[in-house]
C-alpha cells in the first residue's frame, strides 16, 4: 500500500501482510517513530487526522503571512529534537545562539533602567552564569547571592528520586531563600516559558530537570534556538520528504476510529474507507485521545489518562506599519506580557514589523475576546517598545491553544505511562508520556524514539545507527 492506494475495507494485499507498523498522529512524536521504524526496514504507516503534519507545532496562512500558530523554541541541550532537525535535514534553518543571550526588559523600572541581560561566559558550570547573575539590575544583591545558594541546592537534587515529583517548585524555592521578586524575575522568567506554569503548580522534578539540565549541566546547555522560517516548512514539509524519502506512507485528514487486536496477534487499524492489519502500532497522539482508541488491557490504570490535566498557551500577533523592535525577541518583568519575538521575516512580510507575543500559562487570557486582547496588551507594547507609539497597527490577531501541553502539576509523574502497554505490539508515543521532560518538543521527539525502539526489539529489527541515541543527551 504505500503508493498510496486504498484497498476495499478488509481486503488484505501481499504488502499488506508483510510485517509492518502503523503509526497514529502526525506530530513530532509521531514523525519521530515513524522515521526511526522506517530507517530500520520496518513498513510504516503514518496516519494524521488534520490535513497537515507537525502538531502543535505548525503554520498557517493569513492573506499574505505565514503565520506560527506559537512561538516555539528549544535549547542545545535538547539532543534529541536537534538530532530531528538533522534527520529532516532542517538544523541549518532553525539555528542556535552562539551564546546565551536573553535581553530582559522591566517595565517596573524608570526608561533607561529597564534593560537587563541572562547571558553566559565561556566558563565552567556555574561560573559561566556568575558575571551575569551579579550584574543582573532585576534583583537586590541579596537576591543574586540567595539565587547562586539555591541553584546549588538545585543541582544537587538527585532527579531520580521520585519524592521530588509530589512537591511543588515554588515551596521549595521559599524554602531555600528565594523571595516573590527572585522568583518572578528569574526563576518563572524561564520556568514559566519551559514548563508552562508558575513554580507554585510545578512539579518540583519536572523543574529541577529543566534547571539541572538547561543551566546546570554544561555551559552552553541554554543557548537559545528558534526557527527561522515557518514551522511548517520544518514540521510539515521537510518532515513529509525525510519520510517519503524513507518509505512511509503518509496520509493526512486520516482519522483513526478504532485499533483493536485480532485473533492472531496483530493489530487491526481502522479509519473511515480502510482497514489496515499490522504487526505494530504506535499511538501518538494527546493523552485523551489515546484513552479513546486504547483496547482493554492495554493499561493497568487507563483512567490516569484522563487526570493528566492540560494548560493553555495564548500568542498574540501585532502586526506594525514600521519597525519597532530592533533585537531578534526579548522577555519582560512588570507587565502582563512574557516573551516578544520578531517573526517578520520568517513569516514573509515585506514591510513594517510583525510581533509576536508568546503567553504561557495563560488561563486567564486564553477565552477573552480579541478586542480586550487587544486593549490589554496594546498599551504594554507601547510601554516596553517606545517605537509602537507611533506605529500604525497593520494587524492584531490572536491564536489559542487551549491545552498546548499537559499540566507539569505535583503528581503528574506517576500518570505519565512509559512507551511499552500491556498489549503486545501497542506502544505510546507523545510529549506527555514518560520522558522525564516537560511538554516539549524535546519530550514528543524522545518519546518517538522510545515507542520505536521498543516496536524494534518486539518486531526482531536492529535499531538504525542513525537514530538518537539518549546517552548522548546532557
């Protein structure tokens, strides 16, 4: 079947027979999996429901823009998704700082105190972050030093103590010192942004992990990457030629009403005009949905599924008359906005200056209209940027994503489910699985990996030598 030809429902070909892998959803976990089946012989069966791969992580057109449905970005320390980005041959187009350099604008401040900068010297752990912490403007002298304390109490937490995850960040950081003011100028400034929630509803393993590994575990660990392009031509379109390349067959608007066992052993997949029989399955796709399409048995406790809460991220588009921001994005204090990114040239606007204002843990924003939208950020741009006073708004929209990731609420570790199921053959797939990472693009590509690696060993396949190999992460 893979020059793309549908069969009569229950009509099994020759190829068909063959042993082979069905892989359910689209997005970077499942693209993931796919691939590393694939590369490994295994005939592959990538099916996605909505009419393009990538997602939540994808673009879109608005008249002339190609517009982020959000702003993603990911960090050198996230082995796994760069080595994606090798795979699809896209790493050249969503390059990474040379150096850690996070501009950080606080509208508290008089103008022309405002600026302050996170960035790192070409120095051991933790001395590449000593000069900038000291010289950080957000915090009192006393703050800088009470953050270098309980970053070494951070680091020496042992991430695989499962204690960690009952607990929640913001206790522990109060406990060890840290004042509202350290927290919210630094340690939500990048928590926040990472784990899509304040430290107070963190999982405080969650936020060791990505504290440990991003600014702990080596000196260019945090240095910032974003694409440079529309995600869709990362996600979508580069993604669908590394995997036609390899032999999958790929197919869109293909949604999947039913996977159940069959006598002998396999699998049966069924979407509206096809049933397709394999030897595996990958489900790779959001954890409520994957409770939908799991069979009997295929989890001890299918129910914690569903108590694996959501949290929403809201962007904010602006699209300006001129140019009003001259560094690439920055984060700011002291105001409802968190993050702004230029996204002019990625999304191929030809003039003026296109914003785009990344908002995580937004539940109190993410149903507003769009025109309180629009009177509640508006007026922090022309604070922050001095250039917009003038501007002309070209454009203002909005994209939501009202469950962009899961909760990293205390407790959510023990619900998330590792790849293998109970059901021979059937494995799980998705940045919500156990990873050991919050929900991000780094989690959905290692959790492919583990979904494939253990469909291999079940299946007999070596595993390619290509693939990403988890001793190589930080």
């Amino acid at each position: 079947m893979s020059d793309g030809a549908r069969p009569a429902p229950g009509q099994r070909t020759p190829e068909s027979a063959a042993r082979g892998a069905v892989v359910i959803g689209g997005g970077l976990a499942g693209i993931t999996a796919a691939l590393a089946l694939a590369d490994a012989g295994v005939r592959v069966t990538l099916l996605e429901g909505r009419p393009r791969l990538g997602g939540l992580a994808f673009s879109f057109q608005r008249g002339e823009l190609t517009v982020d449905n959000g702003q993603h970005v990911y960090l050198r320390c996230c082995t796994a998704y760069r080595w994606f980005l090798d795979r699809i041959e896209g790493a050249a187009l969503a390059p990474l700082q040379d150096r850690l350099d996070v501009p950080v604008v606080d509208l508290a401040k008089p103008e022309g105190r405002r600026l302050g900068r996170l960035r790192r010297d070409p120095l051991p752990v933790p001395l590449h972050l000593g000069r900038s912490l000291a010289a950080y403007p957000h915090l009192s002298l006393a703050e800088r030093a009470s953050v270098g304390r309980a970053a070494l109490a951070l680091k020496g937490l042992d991430l695989a103590d499962p204690t960690l995850d009952a607990q929640d960040f913001g206790s522990w950081l109060a406990a060890h010192g840290q004042s509202a003011r350290a927290i919210e100028a630094l340690w939500d400034l990048v928590g926040v942004a990472t784990l899509n929630a304040v430290a107070g509803d963190s999982s405080l393993g969650l936020a060791a992990m990505v504290f440990k590994t991003g600014l702990l575990s080596d000196p260019g660990a945090a240095d910032i990457g974003w694409a440079h392009v529309p995600l869709g031509e990362l996600h979508d379109r580069l993604a669908r030629r590394a995997l036609d390349s390899a032999g999958v067959r790929t197919e869109v608007r293909s949604r999947v009403t039913s996977v159940s066992v069959m006598e002998n052993g396999g699998w049966r997949v069924e979407v509206p005009g096809e049933r397709i029989e394999t030897d595996a399955v990958v489900l790779a796709v959001p954890q409520r949905e994957a409770y939908e399409l799991l069979p009997p048995g295929a989890l001890d406790a299918p129910e914690r599924l569903l108590e694996i809460g959501t949290a929403p991220i809201l962007n904010v588009h602006v699209v300006y008359d001129r140019k009003v921001l001259a560094r690439p994005f920055f984060a700011a204090l002291g105001t409802p906005v968190q993050w702004v990114f230029d996204r002019t040239h990625a999304s191929g606007l030809r003039s003026g200056q296109y914003l785009a204002l990344s908002q995580s843990a937004a539940q109190d924003d993410i149903d507003l209209p769009v025109a309180d939208l629009r009177a509640r950020y508006v007026p922090e741009l022309e604070k922050l940027l001095p250039g917009t006073r003038g501007a002309v708004i070209e454009d203002f929209f909005v994209t939501r994503e009202r469950t962009a990731t899961f909760a990293p609420t205390p407790g959510v570790g023990r619900l998330r489910p590792g790849a293998r199921t109970k059901a021979s053959g059937l494995y799980l797939a998705g940045a919500w699985t156990a990873t050991g990472w919050p929900a991000t693009m780094e989690s959905a590509v290692r959790s492919g990996v583990s979904a494939a690696d253990a469909a291999l060993r079940a299946l007999g396949r070596p595993r390619p030598s290509r693939l990403f190999a988890f001793e190589e992460a930080a």
